[in-house]
C-alpha cells in the first residue's frame, strides 16, 4: 500500500516538470509545449485517479 502512495505522488511530481518543460518551450515551440501540458494535465487527473482508487481499495480491505 505504501508503493501505490509514492507512484500516486510521482504523478504530481511528473505533472510539474511537464510544466515546467511547456513553459520553457512555449515560444521556441509551440508544439512541445502543447504536448507537455497535455501531459502535465494527465499526471493530475492520474494523481486524483489513483488516489480515489487508492481510497476506494482501503475502504473494501477494511469491511
């Protein structure tokens, strides 16, 4: 359970340097840029994801 907790803040971790990466590329590429907020957005809905089920698994181990 404590593995499914650090991948599920990794997401976070990754969302943020994807944004870091869209920022830093916004006017040489716009592209790329493009392409790391798209990923920079599904690290946080995978963050908010995995911690649902994460809550929804504690919750069924403990009925």
């Amino acid at each position: 359970m404590k593995l499914l907790r650090i991948f599920q803040y990794a997401y976070i971790i990754f969302a943020i340097l994807f944004l870091y990466d869209a920022i830093s590329n916004w006017s040489v590429d716009r592209n790329r840029a493009y392409m790391s907020l798209f990923f920079a957005a599904l690290g946080v809905f995978m963050f908010f994801f995995r911690r649902r089920f994460a809550k929804k698994f504690q919750d069924r181990n403990n009925d």
